[in-house]
C-alpha cells in the first residue's frame, strides 16, 4: 500500500540521520500497525505502554534498554514522561548502538518533553490519516465524507462509519485526553468541539464561546489550544506584512479531520452535507487539509484585511510567496480579494482550486485548476 511504503520510507530516512525519531499523530491513524512493520511486536525491541507487562519491563528503564540493538519502538510513550531523560543519554552514546522511534499520540507533555530533553536528536513525523494520494481521487467524496481515519473511512457503508465515528469521540474525550492529564469535564469539551464545528473555516473569536459556555475567554482558549496539540483541530496563523491596510491577527480554526466535522454537525451523507449552510467551509477545510500534505510544509498561513480582502493559502517557496484560493463554484473568477492580494504581497502565483474539470486563467499570475488536479504535488503553484 502506497501510505505503509511512503511512510516506511519516511521514517527508515529519519532514524537514518537521527539518533530518535518521533511518529506523533492522533489515536486510531495507525500509528502502531506502521511501527509493527519495522519491529515486530513480540521483538524485545518492541514497548507498549499500554501493555502492563510492557510497563513492568521498563520498571528500570536505563538497565533494559542500554544493551538493545538496531530499532527500538516504544509506544504510547506520553504515559511515561520519565523516560526522555534516559533516552538523552542512552542517545550520546558513541557509537550509538540503537536508535528509537517513540510513538505520542500527540500529547502536550510529550511535545514538552521531547522538546527540552532530546533538542538536537529527535526528528519529529506527523502521522495523519488517509489522503487523496493513498485512496486515489476517486474516492474523494468518500474521504471528504467519512474522514481519513482508517476505521472510518474502510467501514463497510456510512452508517457504519458514522456510528464509528460517535464511539471514536467518545473514546477520545472521557478515556484520550484524561489519560493525557487533561481534567476538563468530557461534556464540556464535546459542547466546545460542536461549537468549533460550526466555526470552522472561520477566524478565531472566543467571546461568544466563551459566553454559551459560561466560562472565561482564557479558558476557551485552553481548550483550542487542547484540539489543537492533539491534532484534532487546525489554527492557521495569519500572515503579516508591512502595509498600511488593517489585517486579521487571529487565526482561522478548521476541524482537521473533516469525518469528525460531518459528525459534529450531524451529517451522515453527501447529500446532507452539499445541502448544508457549511458546505462551502467544509470543502474548503478539506482541500487546505489536502494542500498542505501534497506541498509538505508545515510554514503556511493565511492572509486576510479587515476591509474584506482574503486569501485562504500563502507560503514561501524558493523565496517568492504563493497563494492558494479555494472556491467551490462552477467556475471562479477575478475578485478583488486576488488583485488586492498580488499588489500587496507581491505574489509570484495565486494558484484558484475549484471542483470543476478545465484548467484556465484569470490573470498571468493566477491559475485555476481542478481539484482533480492537486494529487499530483501542486506543482501548477510554483509554476
């Protein structure tokens, strides 16, 4: 399967200039199925720490894993933050006799952690779920539909997607994120999470978050900040230049996994969803979800005035700024959202995706291409 080898070939590159490698991502992405592929789980090199018999066997940590060889897997490894410390030193041995690859659901104590002990000889990979490039364009509808969760996505009919998909969030807020040291009610959070469904796509404004939920502003920010760092949820952080018109400083929020969104806003088709108000934001999330992991970037923002002016996309590539719109019409046009934009970010190519099937342009620097189109790395954006 083109997601296993893609990345196999990922992390056997990492460890192979590395001395750690990290493979973080939300629960249920597959994680463990991709780390079982490197080392097999009856392998002494191989530590689930959410097998208790895995967790007696680190009881002394430095003592069973200093004389092991080659790879060295440890997973859930935010249920044991103690263990970074001795990974600093058993990772300046020289020579180093074993490299390892830590599996986090994406904790905030394991950023942490990871970030302060192992600065310098830890190679952090995100691992998402499903994209176009591992299920084939054909099966876009699915995807922007069910999600990229493996389970979800693979289910045997929607119903049994969506009814996946209810025990997954469940799952995640009463047993995933207590586990992770978050104490907030799961009530509270899933009431938080609906209300960030129907603000998706939109810019950040916690006041009237903050007052249906009864609470203050620095505390529904805590909680943004919670999907956020459990890769549930996407800030994309506004682009700054030296202009003289006003512009946005605060982010966009998208649910980053659009299953999750559809459930949260009720959907269970795509009938339900094409006749939702949230139609257009919610293809949209989708295809900046699917921009981002074709260019392979983790810089990328998004740039907006307040007098309207708006593009969804701009990143830095071999030092000239693109952009990237994205329209769900039958056939976009100029606006002056785009002229603003190429005058005063001096824009090399505003790339405008859409779901139709012709390619055309609007301007010598902007180009409208098919949705059908992006699988292939975006390269009509550089050129």
């Amino acid at each position: 399967m083109v997601r296993r080898e893609n990345y196999i070939r990922h992390i056997r590159t990492a460890l192979g200039r590395s001395r750690a490698v990290a493979l973080l991502g939300p629960r249920q992405c597959g994680k463990t199925t991709l780390a079982r592929e490197l080392v097999d789980i009856h392998s002494p090199n191989y530590f689930d720490l959410e097998d208790p018999s895995s967790l007696i066997g680190l009881a002394d940590p430095k003592t069973v894993l200093e004389p092991l060889k080659d790879i060295v897997v440890i997973d859930e490894v935010q249920h044991r933050p103690d263990l970074f410390p001795v990974l600093r030193v058993l990772l300046d041995r020289k020579p180093l006799p074993a490299r390892f690859l830590i599996l986090g659901s994406a904790s905030p104590e394991l950023l942490r952690q990871s970030s302060e002990s192992l600065a310098g000889r830890l190679e952090i990979i995100e691992m998402s779920g499903f994209d176009l490039l591992e299920v084939g364009q054909k099966k876009a509808s699915r995807l922007w539909l069910r999600g990229g969760f493996p389970l979800s996505f693979l289910a045997k009919n929607d119903t049994d997607s969506f009814a996946w998909r209810k025990s997954f969030i469940k799952s995640f807020l009463e047993r995933d994120l207590r586990a992770q040291g978050i104490d907030i009610p799961a009530v509270t959070l899933h009431r938080f999470w609906a209300m960030l469904a129907h603000s998706h796509g939109q810019i950040w404004n916690a006041a009237p978050l903050a007052t249906s939920l009864g609470i203050t502003e620095p505390t529904v920010r805590k909680y943004l900040d919670i999907f956020t760092g459990v890769f549930m949820v996407r800030q994309l952080q506004p682009w700054h230049v030296n202009i003289k018109k006003r512009q946005v400083k605060s982010p966009k929020i998208y649910i980053r996994d659009t299953g999750v969104l559809n459930f949260l806003l009720g959907l269970k088709t795509e009938a339900e969803i094409l006749r939702h108000p949230g139609c257009g934001s919610s293809w949209e999330g989708f295809v900046i979800e699917e921009v981002i992991r074709s260019l392979d970037m983790d810089d990328v923002y998004f740039w907006a005035t307040h007098n309207g002016a708006e593009i969804d996309l701009v990143f830095s590539k071999g030092g000239n700024m693109y952009g990237v719109e994205v329209k769900r019409a039958d056939a976009p046009t100029m606006t002056p959202s785009i002229r603003i934009a190429l005058e005063d970010l001096k824009l090399e190519r505003i790339t405008v995706i859409y779901p139709g099937k012709k390619r055309y342009s609007l301007h010598e620097k902007v180009k409208v291409v098919p949705f059908d189109e992006i699988i292939g790395g975006m390269k009509d954006i550089f050129g």
